[in-house]
C-alpha cells in the first residue's frame, strides 16, 4: 500500500500543480497541453492500470479547464480540441510503454533469477569437482604442484583427474587421466575411474616389480566386466627408489606423453608408441618404460587441455609446452606450473589437470 502511495504521487502531484497554475493563471496563460505529461510520467514507475487511470484523469482535468477557461468558444475551439487530442494521444502512448516497460522488468527479473541459480549450479559444480580430486596430492620428500581448471565453456566439472599415493616398497604412483565429457555424467565416471584405478594399484603396482601396465591390464579387465562408463585415458607412473636414487616407470593408455625436465635445463618429452584407451580391448598386454631421474629433475603429467588449441596443431601446443619448461629448472614449481596455466589465458576450451613433481637436489 505504501509503495503504491508513492509512485503514484508524482504524477498525480503533476496533474495537480498544472491544473493549479491553470486555475491561477486563467484563459490567458492556457496551460491544458501540459497535462500530457502526468500519465507519461506515471507510465515509468506505476502499473499499467494506474498509468491508464491517470490518463483517464488527464483527459477529464483538460476537458473541465477547457470551460473554466472558454476554451469552447470561436477560434479557441479549434485549439482545444488540438489539446484534448493530445493528452487522449499520451495517455494511450503512456499504457503501450507501461506495458513495454513491465515486460522487460520481467525479463529481467527472470534473467537475473537465471544466473542467481546458474552461478549457485556453477559453484556446486565446482565443490562436487573439488571433493571429486580430493586435496592437492603430495609425494612424500618431493615437491608436488597439482592444477585443475575446468573448460571456459563448461559447467565447471568434467573428467580430468590427477592423483598420487604410496604404493609397497616406499614406492609413490603418479596419475593423470581423462574421462570423455565435460559435465555430471563425466565427473562421476572419473571418480569411478579413479578410485578402481587406486584399488588395483595398492595391490598390484609394485609386485613384484614396479608395472604400471601391469596396473592398466588388470584395469582393463575391470571396466570390461563391469562395464566401461566413457572413453578413459591415462598416464599411471611409479616413483621407486633405488640404490642410486630414483627409478621412473611409466605405461601410457592413450593419453598424452608425460615431460620431464631435467635439472640441467633440458626437457624430453616421454613418447612411446601409443596404446589403446582404457575398456577398449581388454587382454591385449600393454607395456612399461623406465628410465632413471637425477635431483632437479621435474616429472609433468597433464591431460590434453594443456596442449590442444583450435588455433594450432596438438604438435604445435606440445612444442609450446616443452619451450615453457626448458631452462626452467631453478624456478620454484609452483610458479613454472602457474605460469603454464597463465599462457592458456583466452585459448583454452577443455578441461586441464595436471601434477607436477620435482626431485630435490
């Protein structure tokens, strides 16, 4: 009631100073033609049936000054009937743009409600996507660094997944990997994903040798019987030490090769010939590779967000990746795997996980 109290005194306030000033003034100041203006006014913060409440008021207000101020008489007629015609025109010009204003006050409103819920969605999302990986793993008396960063375009969830625990022996498995999509139905096969995957590397990553193949078969079997819920690729690593230090040991199910960057400065990337994706062909044997690190050396697991670009080749990002890392070897890790993600910044349209671990020297 209140509310309505005050938009409507405005133009009401309006309507009763002209017809003062008209009364006051008399025929020789005829000021009629002014009460267009009351239901104009009324049309932009009242309702369309006040708006046309306060027109109808207008048109009556200018017909009685009309013969207060014998304006229906001789040539004054003519003009009169131009004002009357006039405040008649306002008033319906002020209830089509009443209408033409709630409209858009509602489309408005309900786009407003839209991006309340869509941001409320988003950040859900991205809590369910955060509770998903868990906390930023870390590789006992290693520096670890770990990044997830949803596609721009995405609901801020999808299937990129890193991960890092202890096996038997001291040894520590590294993972990165990619289930397909980029919404609820991906994030829920990556955790299933993921946590199948950690089953069966507690149990068969390192007996009796270090196999991360060994790992992906027995993977493989487990998606078969059960059902594989995506297209899945990932990188399994075993970080074992050794007499001499430590031994890397790594098997590639169709994902992208891991980049290591020597303490020295330089970097390799750790091709091999591609193998399937996870739940594609179970009992063809995959296989391991090896090689030894050195303190300094940075081990880079990433999922294909970080290197694919529409405006360039997979060959080209994976060029741009390893001229990011090389000569880098001194700079603390988090700041080389945060500036790896700053280059992204208006070229990135998938999702991008990756885990970062650096030997001490």
């Amino acid at each position: 009631m209140d509310r309505a109290i005050r938009t409507n005194a405005l133009p009401a306030g309006l309507l009763g100073a002209v017809t003062v000033l008209d009364l006051v003034m008399g025929p020789q100041g005829v000021l009629i033609g002014l009460l267009a203006a009351p239901p104009l006014v009324a049309a932009s913060v009242t309702g369309r049936r006040a708006t046309a409440v306060h027109g109808a008021l207008a048109l009556l207000t200018a017909a009685l000054l009309g013969i207060h101020d014998g304006q229906y008489t001789g040539a004054a007629a003519t003009a009169q009937a131009v004002r009357l015609l006039a405040v008649t025109g306002a008033g319906v010009l002020a209830v089509a743009t009443c209408r033409l204003r709630l409209r858009r006050e509602a489309a408005l409103a309900r786009m407003t409600a839209e991006a309340a819920t869509t941001q409320a969605e988003l950040a859900t999302a991205e809590a369910l996507q955060q509770h998903l990986l868990g906390p930023p793993p870390a590789v006992p008396h290693r520096q670890t660094a770990a990044r997830y960063l949803p596609a721009v375009r995405s609901a801020r969830i999808g299937g990129d997944w890193y991960d890092a625990f202890p096996a038997p022996g001291d040894a520590t498995v590294l993972v990165v990997g990619d289930v397909a999509g980029h919404d609820a139905r991906a994030a829920a096969a990556m955790a299933e994903v993921r946590g199948m995957l950690r089953a069966v590397a507690a149990t068969t990553a390192t007996l009796p040798g270090p196999s991360p193949a060994r790992v992906l078969d027995t993977l493989d079997h487990v998606l078969a019987r059960l059902g594989a819920p995506a297209l899945v690729t990932a990188v399994v690593a075993v970080l074992s030490p050794t007499g001499n230090g430590v031994r890397l040991c790594w098997s590639n199910a169709g994902h992208p090769p891991p980049v290591l960057a020597r303490g020295d400065g330089t970097v390799r990337l750790l091709e091999r010939r591609p193998e399937r994706l996870l739940g594609v062909e179970p009992g063809s044997r995959r296989t391991d590779a090896d090689l030894p690190l050195e303190p300094g050396d940075t081990l880079l697991l990433y999922t294909d967000g970080l290197v694919e670009r529409r405006d360039r080749t997979l060959d080209e990002g994976t060029d741009w990746l390893l001229s990011q890392l090389r000569g880098r070897a001194d700079e603390p890790l988090d700041a080389v795997v945060d500036g790896l993600l700053a280059g992204l910044a208006g070229t990135r349209h998938d999702d991008v996980a990756l885990l970062a671990v650096r030997l001490p020297r």
